[in-house]
C-alpha cells in the first residue's frame, strides 16, 4: 500500500522535472491571462515559475510528501512568503497573489491527461495529488499575503502615529507639542516617548502640549494627558495645556477629572506668553524712528 502511493507520487513530480519547459511556458501564459499578472515582465514570471518547479520537486518521497507544514516544505514556504509579501506591496489581491499557484493546474493537468491517457485510475491519482499539493501552497499564499499585509498596515499606522506627533521647539528651553485627533493608549506612549526624547536632546525646561485639534475629551483622555505630564517633569520640565476651549473646560469639570496644579489655557500664544514668562523672557511691540516724536 505504501510503496504503490509513493510510486503514484514519484510519477507526478517526475513528468514536472521530464516536461519542466513546457509546463513552464505554458504556466507563464496562464498567469499572463490572469488578473495583475500581465503587469509583471513575463522574464520574471518565468524567473519565479522556475524556481518554484525545483522547490515542488526537492522534497524527497515519503509517506507525508504532501504535508506542506513539513520541514521538507520549509524552502518552498519561505519563497511563497517572500513572492506574496512582494506582490502585495506591488497591489496585487490576494486571489490574484494565489493565482501564481493555482494557474498551474491547467498546464499540470493537461499533461497529465496526456501521459495516463490509458490508465483512468492512475490519471485520477495523479490529478488527485496535484490537486492536494496545490490547493495547500495556494491557500498558503494566500495567508503569507494576509500576513504581509497586516505588517505593512503596522507598519504605515506606526509611521502615522509618529508623524502626528511632532515636537517643535517654539524658543530656546521652550517645546511644543499640537495634538490632532483621538488621544489613546498607543498614541499616548508615541508622545511620551517623542516629547521626553526631545526634552533631553534640547534640554527644555517648558513643554507646551496644545490640544486645540483633540475634539473631545473624555476621562480616559484626561488620563493620558495627565500621564504625560507626569512624564515630563519627571524629566525635569514643566509641562503646560493649550487649548482648553469651553466646552472642553465644561466637559472636564463635569467628568470630575482633577487635573491637579497643571497650567492650561486657551490658546497655543497664552501658553507661550506664560512660558516665555516662567523662563525670565517676554514679548514686546517692535517701534521704528518714526514712531518717536
């Protein structure tokens, strides 16, 4: 019984190795007629469909040959994860990602269907392990896509949340830091993170954290800022709110949220006046010659 199924499927993989040029031209014009692929040179289908044949017929023959979790898949695996990664950050769908695979079949089958023309048992067999094999690569092309995606989805909603956090130095020890959009836990540990960086790297005694562009305020916001603030004088800095509109005041005061002795104004300019003022500097009105009588 064993030894009739591994011959079954040393005859598959070996009319692969035998007719390798003409299912490789033939798998080439299949993905060419298929989705996204046509925007790839058919040099690099060829490329890639080449290297993949020699991957589906390394694995040597066993009772689990068609276990793609084994440690004998594990080259093709990792050339499947690096194609779908690659094509997903090219645009390609998922399905259209699988494609590479599953497009396969056709030219597969066909041959197939020619050598075991004569034996309808083995044809069946050998469609049957084909059709094994393929699904559980194309189904893992799929998932290795999803996977690289959610990274680059990761990756792009790091690079945002850092992006909406910039830290401007308004005056020699004065920092400032515009808050835009919904304050949450993982924002929260950016700002910390980007402000204490900067206070250290300029030495800041004053930090201004404006939340004009926050639209509400809710306990758990409260909760963040004052987390910040903490933060920040544990770093030796003194930390100021700016844009504390009314209905912001109203909403503080209603949620009962003490926010201890931390200055707050209304606007980002107040914030600054009282900064400039804390750090022995203040603002005065420039006048020409001609204002002088």
């Amino acid at each position: 019984m064993t030894s009739t199924v591994t011959v079954a499927r040393s005859e598959f993989r070996r009319l692969i190795v035998e007719r390798r040029e003409d299912v490789l031209t033939a798998w080439v014009k299949e993905q060419l007629k298929e989705g996204r692929a046509e925007s790839l040179p058919a040099v690099e289908l060829r490329a890639q469909g080449d290297e993949f044949l020699t991957l589906i017929a390394d694995p040597a023959d066993t009772d689990s040959i068609f276990d793609t979790n084994s440690a004998a898949w594990a080259p093709a695996r990792a050339f499947l994860a690096d194609l779908s990664r690659t094509r997903a950050r090219q645009g390609f769908s998922p399905s259209e990602t699988a494609s590479f695979v599953f497009a396969l079949k056709r030219p597969l089958f066909a041959m197939l269907r020619a050598e075991f023309a004569d034996d309808a048992a083995q044809l069946g067999d050998e469609i049957w392990h084909a059709t094994e094999l393929l699904d559980q690569l194309g189904l893992l092309t799929m998932e290795e896509y999803q996977r690289g995606r959610e990274e680059v989805i990761r990756r792009q909603q790091q690079e945002m949340l850092e992006l909406s956090t910039p830290v401007v130095t308004l005056w020699d020890g004065v920092l400032a830091l515009p808050m835009i959009g919904t304050l949450d836990s993982a924002r929260t540990q950016i700002v910390m993170e980007t402000l204490l960086q900067r206070i250290v790297e300029t030495g800041a005694a004053i930090a201004i954290i404006d939340i004009t562009g926050v639209p509400t305020v809710d306990t758990m916001t409260a909760q963040h800022l004052l987390k910040t603030v903490t933060a920040t004088r544990l770093m030796g800095a003194e930390c100021i709110i700016s844009g504390i509109r009314p209905q912001i005041a109203q909403t503080i005061v209603h949620l009962g949220v003490d926010l201890g002795d931390v200055t707050t104004k209304a606007t980002l300019a107040d914030a600054f006046r009282v900064a400039l003022s804390r750090t022995g500097r203040m603002v005065t009105s420039a006048t020409t010659k001609g204002d002088h009588s």
